[in-house]
C-alpha cells in the first residue's frame, strides 16, 4: 500500500488558509484583543541605566495621577513570585521587579496599574527613579564583560579526529573571523499579557508559542497548580522564537490579583527591545584545511556569543556547521560572553543563521583559494553520513537542490573572475551558500470526533504563530477522514486542550500532523472494523486495513463503499477519539513532562539511528553601483528538500518569507547599540532597517520533491526556519564576485564597499 504521506499530500494540491478570513476581517482575536470585564491597564517603568542599583523609588507625582491603583516595584512585591522566571535556556535571568539590581537598559522596574492606559502611562511617566549606577559593558571588547565556555544545543561539542594536525598539515587552509550583529525580532503582534482571575483559578491571555510551556512556568513562579492555570492564545501575530514562557506574565498575574480586576498590559515597541528575547551579537573563528582536490581535511568552528550577565544561553551552532560536509577532523567550541545587557533567545533559526554565515563564507573563500566553481566545491564534500556520529542522515539531497537552483538561475553564466561581470554601471556578483535545519519534533496529543453528517472537530492545544497551523490542522483531518477542509472544525491555543510541544525548531508540522494521522487512523479503523463485522453493509467481510475514508464515503478499492454517515452510524452516529504521537526513541513519559509546561524536544542532531537535517541551496545575484557602492539583490533562486510537504502553498510562503528575512539579516537589519551606556538606539520600526517590496523584487523559491521514510511516520522534516538559513552568506559571496571585497561582518553596507 502507497505510503500516508504520498496518499495524503503533494506539491501540486494547495490549499488556502482556513483562518484567512477570519484574519484579514478582524475576526480573529490575538491575545490583547480578549475581552476581560472592567480590566485596568498596567505601563512598565524602565530602567534609563544600564548597571547598578536602585536606590529610591519616589512614587507620589505618579500615585497623584487620577486613576491610578498600584504600582509594583522591588520595594513592595514582597516574595509574590515563588520561583524566579528562567532564561530560554532554563537556567537563571535576569530579574525585574525582584530586587532593586539593575542587570540591562531598559530592564522593567515598576509596574503602573491604572484605570486606563492613559492614566497608567501618564503616571508611568512621573515615576522617579534614583540610580547609584556602574559603568556598564555593552558587548565584546569591552574590558567589564566576562567569557567562559558554552556548549552548543545537543550539549557536547562535535568533534572527531585531530583538526589541528590536519588543518596544519593541509595544502590549502582558511583561516577567518566572521561576525554577526544584534537583531530583534518585531513581529507585527506586540508582546502582551491580560490576566485574570476567577477565585484560586488564573486565565492568561499571552501570545505564546508554548501553551502548556507558559502554563506550567506562570504556575510554578506564583506557586499554585498547573491545572489553576488556563493559557489562552488563540491567534499569535507573529513570534519567531520571541513569544515563549516570559518573565513579565506572573507580575502581571500578581498585579491583577493586588487590585481585584484583571489587568491588561500591552508592551510598548520600544520596550519589547529590552524586555523580550532577541538574537545577540556572535563571533566566529573558522579553519577550514583541504587538499588541492577541494576535499576537505579539518573544519574548525569556534563561536563567541553575548548573553546577560547571569544567562548562560547561547545558540551554540556547532551542532550544524559541523555536519555540514565531509571532513575526517573536525574540533568545534562556543564561548558565552556575559555583558549588561537583556538575555536573548530564539530567533528564526537561532543557531544556523550566524554560524552558517561563518561557515558558508569561509567555504567560498576556500572555493576562490582553490579556483573551484563554489557548488563544484559542496558536491566534493556532500556525504550521506553525519561525519561527527557516522549515522546516516535520515535523507539529504542538498546536491540536487543545487541543481535544481543552478538550472533555475542561470548559474552557467557565471563568469569566475571577481569584478568581471558588469552590466553599465553596475558590478555584478553571483553567490551561493547552503541552508540547513535539523529535523525536530516532540511530544503532541489531540482530540479528533467525526460526526454523522459527516464534520470533523480536532483539538489541541497547538498554536497559530502565523506558519498556517489551523490549516496543516484541518488539512490533515481533511484528507485522512475524506473530508473537504471546510468540514473540519480546529480549535487550539488554549492549554486546557491536549498538550502540544512548542511551535518552535520547525517542529510543528511534525508533531502535529504526526499526531491528528494517529487520531484519525483510529476513526478509520473503528469504522471499518463495523462496516467489517456488519452483515448489511456492502463492505461486508472486507479486510478493515483495506477499507479507507474518501470523498466522504468508506471505501475499498473494488470499488465498493458505503457513505460516511452509514459507517458512522453503526457505531452510534459519532466516533471520537483521543490520541497521542510520542516519536520513536523518546521517552513515552515526555508525554507527561510536556503537559506539566517541560520542553521536550526530539533534535535532529541527537537521535541515535539517524541524524536528520532539511537542506537547501541559495543562489543570488547582487548588483553593486560601481560610483555610489549601493547594493541592490535583483534576484534570488533557493531550493529546499524537506521531506513530505504538508502544505505547498504555505512552505512556499514560509520559505520565500525565510529568504527575505536572509536578505534582511545580510543587508539591513542591525541593532545599533551605544557602547557608552549599552543602550539599543534604533528601538522602532522607523530605524530597524528591514526589507521593503523594492528591495527583494524576485525571490524564486523551488521545492524539490523528496521522500524520507525514516525522520518520522509521515515524513515532514520541517519548513519553518531553513528559508533564513544562509542567504545571508550567499549575498556577502556574491557581493565579493561583483566586488573582490570579501565583507565578513553582518550586515554589509555602502560604506563597507567604498575602497572595493
Ligand atoms: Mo523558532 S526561533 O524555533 O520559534
């Protein structure tokens, strides 16, 4: 029999978001657009240093504002947060209203809560503050911050063989620094709690991209059960990494409970800078050996990354660029650099989008060292075989993404020469990198019940961070049930549904559409199994395997069937079920720990049969105005093989979105911090340069068709975050084609070029 996944989906059948509508009608209701009765507003207070103390609170101006109830600081929270919030990574952060301690600019101090948001704001604005500040260091170089060693996600730093030896003994070597600046993510959603309160029993309407995740952590900082606890996020405007279990959700819990009405607080643009996660600033030290064949010989990657000063997070993207390509020696490490700084998180492909701009630039550099076409160079070094653990990998057709971009973009006429292809007035360059994204799932559980006039209701507790998950949802449910999309009812983003790992490492699609095929296969067999059994039915003595649900009928492939509603009926007019997908080598209590709000997560690195990666290829073309060194990207080609595509309309959309947030990571985007005072100063979408239309007028995306049978029973690895993935490499080696100057540091500007 045809595999589920070629039975159930294929690129040619699209299908529109079933929540279209409702989004672009206003119907659909984000987190702050909840309706709670007679709420009152909160406004944080911010800190204006960036290192020290508190030393006074001077509160009267602000409490003199009509309309104010409360203001929370250090000085009067007393221990309402049994448990300190954590950092991304679970261990410590920094604090906010916990002690007068000020770790970061811009770090929440006070909490105004007020009648309205005007009058919390006003008063806000009238709180005084007394600092004995410190001088603080913003980021690397400066002499206050401290380093020590990290380690990558999976734990344990690649390694294999001796990469100093052979990259000593190598014919050809790279030996480079790379850099990568702070971003922030802004999603177009602001981050936003409401809380509320029913006796002993707490709502939370919070974006998350982590229901049960943002349950669990809430409860445990205020001390009171999970099952108290109801997080509510029906709808999340983007999120990116930055919408997890957060530090500011329990103060909010805790000033709804002071003054006796929910409390609604909307995080202003600016303070989501400061407030929220972000992808910090990182350093590469790559070495790349080889022999005059381009076959590599050692690869060595060691990353620097800033955090706060007591968050140990990194991204730790070794895990990646070490299994990129073969290489017998291979020695990897990541450092934590602690600075005053907020503690960062997960962005877009967290790890993979600085260290593969390391990583991808020093293999162009070593394809020019070499006068070896740059693809030529990759399909020397592609392998089936992870070369850190010798495992396969669970399917890798990086080469024919190469190919099948090349054809695409006219790679043939490329002319090698840097400098050589100018069109007028401006230089032309061609570039290339790979993308990569480890294939992560976890833990998921739903309810799914078929009723007799042939509607289908799913529930989870997932979550709909803007990827299109109510569709993956329905269009699963659809097509195992036999139903056109419009006949199945979704619900989720509310934790009192059956628990969902994160919507995060591009493992949604995995996790779910693994667990509502489970759901559904059960119907299926129960329907079958009576139609089987009954001695009326015109399917009667079939084998119940054999039978399956399509065009609302239960069929067989002779051509027999019943319609729907009869086999439905036969087991009482409804069949409901309640299922759980734990994937294979995890632990089956993961499925516990994941309803009390723990992350567990299957990491395409740290699977024990295979090591499972989507790979993909970007190809660009950027111009360079030979006067005025502007830097234009007319076009780019990128390919991506990711196993089963659930979805071609939505992976196309989240893939093209991925490409152009790579063109915005290599030329745009970039927080620019004071040094003197370690203050972020293009806090608004004003000043964080991002892409416009003109900026990216072609983005050419290809899927390539690809079977995995092995990363999971339905064969998705995953689309999420690879689309990011290199391309900002691929424009920094093309803008050294067009030029001979080789920029090695994020993002590349006019001024950069001026002596090109
Ligand atoms: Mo993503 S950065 O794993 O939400």
């Amino acid at each position: 029999m045809e595999s589920s996944s070629k039975r159930l989906f294929s690129l040619d059948r699209p299908e529109k978001r079933v929540d279209g509508i409702a989004k672009v009608t206003g119907a659909a209701r984000y987190a702050a657009d909840e309706r709670v009765a007679s709420p009152a507003y909160a406004y944080a207070v911010t800190s204006t240093i960036a290192r020290g103390r508190i030393t006074a609170f001077k509160l009267d101006a602000a409490r003199a504002v009509p309309g104010v109830l409360d203001i929370l600081t250090y000085e009067n929270v007393g221990n309402a947060l049994k448990k300190q919030p954590q950092g991304p990574d679970g261990g410590p952060t920094t604090t906010t209203l916990q002690s007068p301690q000020i770790w970061h600019d811009g770090q929440i101090i006070a909490l105004v809560v007020a009648d309205s948001f005007e009058a919390a704001r006003e008063a806000a604005f009238k709180v005084q503050v007394d600092y004995a500040p410190e001088d603080p260091s913003a980021s690397f170089d400066h002499p206050g911050v401290s380093q020590e060693q990290s380690k990558p996600m999976s734990g344990e730093d690649p390694k294999v063989g001796d990469a100093a030896a052979a990259f000593a003994g190598a014919a050809v070597k790279i030996d480079a620094k790379y850099s990568t600046p702070t971003q922030h993510h802004n999603a177009m959603e602001l981050f936003s709690t409401t809380c509320e309160w029913e006796g002993e029993h707490l709502t939370i309407y919070d974006p998350s991209q982590f229901m049960h995740g943002t349950r669990g952590a809430t409860a445990a900082q205020l001390g009171i059960e999970a099952d108290k606890v109801r997080a509510i996020a029906r709808y999340v405007g983007g999120a990116f990494g930055s919408k997890g279990p957060n530090p500011r959700t329990a103060w909010i819990a805790v000033a709804a409970k002071r003054v006796g009405r929910p409390v609604k607080f909307v995080v202003t643009r600016e303070q989501g800078f400061t407030t929220n996660t972000y992808r910090a600033e990182t350093r590469h030290h790559v070495q790349l050996g080889a022999g005059r064949d381009g076959k590599l010989l050692s690869l060595r990657h060691e990353g620097f990354e800033i955090s706060s000063r007591p968050s140990k997070y990194t991204v730790g993207g070794t895990d990646g660029t070490a299994r990129m390509y073969a290489c017998p020696n291979i020695a990897t490490a990541v450092h934590v650099v602690h600075a005053d700084r907020n503690t960062p998180g997960y962005m877009r492909a967290p790890p993979e989008t600085p260290y593969m701009f390391a990583l991808e630039s020093a293999m162009d550099e070593l394809a020019w060292e070499l006068a070896l076409d740059p693809i030529e160079l990759r399909r020397r070094n592609d392998t089936q075989k992870d070369p850190v653990k010798g495992l396969p990998f669970s399917s890798r057709s990086l080469m024919k993404c190469y190919d099948e971009a090349a054809r695409e973009f006219g790679w043939n006429k490329r002319a090698a020469k840097p400098g050589s292809m100018q069109q007028g007035e401006w230089l032309v360059g061609y570039g290339c990198a790979t993308a990569c994204y480890p294939s992560n799932q976890g833990p998921a559980a739903a309810r799914v019940a078929l009723v007799g006039n042939g509607k289908a209701l799913v529930q989870l507790s997932g979550h709909e961070i803007g990827t299109g998950a109510y569709t993956l949802v329905a269009l699963t449910a659809g097509r195992c049930l036999g139903l056109d999309v419009t006949n199945v009812t979704v619900i989720m983003g509310d934790s009192n549904l059956p628990p969902v790992v994160i919507a995060g490492g591009s493992s949604n699609a995995a996790s779910t559409a693994n667990v509502v095929l489970k759901g559904c296969e059960d119907i299926r067999a129960r329907l079958a199994a009576a139609a089987s059994r009954a001695k009326d039915s015109p399917l009667s003595g079939l084998d119940p395997a054999a039978l399956e649900l399509a065009d609302g009928k239960l069929r067989h492939a002779s051509g027999k069937s019943e319609p729907l509603e009869q086999a439905l009926a036969r087991v009482g007019g409804r069949a409901e079920t309640y299922a759980e997908y734990v994937p294979e080598g995890m632990p089956q209590e993961s499925m516990s720990a994941l309803s009390e709000g723990k992350l567990r997560l299957q990491g395409g690195t740290g699977r024990k049969d295979v090591t499972a990666f989507a790979f993909g290829a970007h190809l660009v073309e950027v111009r360079v105005h030979a006067r005025t060194r502007e830097i234009r990207v007319p076009r780019t080609v990128s390919a991506f093989a990711s196993g089963t595509i659930v979805n071609p309309m939505a992976a196309h959309s989240q893939y093209m979105g991925g490409a152009i947030w790579g063109i915005s990571a290599a030329l745009h985007e970039h927080t620019e911090i004071d040094e003197r005072v370690a203050r972020y100063v293009n806090e608004n979408l004003a000043d964080y340069l991002i892409p416009v239309n003109a900026d990216v007028p072609d983005v050419r995306i290809i899927m390539v068709p690809e079977e995995d049978t092995r990363v999971n029973p339905l064969g998705i690895k995953g689309i999420g975050e690879i689309g990011i993935v290199g391309m900002n490499a691929a424009i920094a080696n093309a803008v050294y084609h067009a030029t001979g100057k080789r920029i090695r540091d994020l993002p590349i500007r006019v001024e950069h070029l001026l002596d090109a």
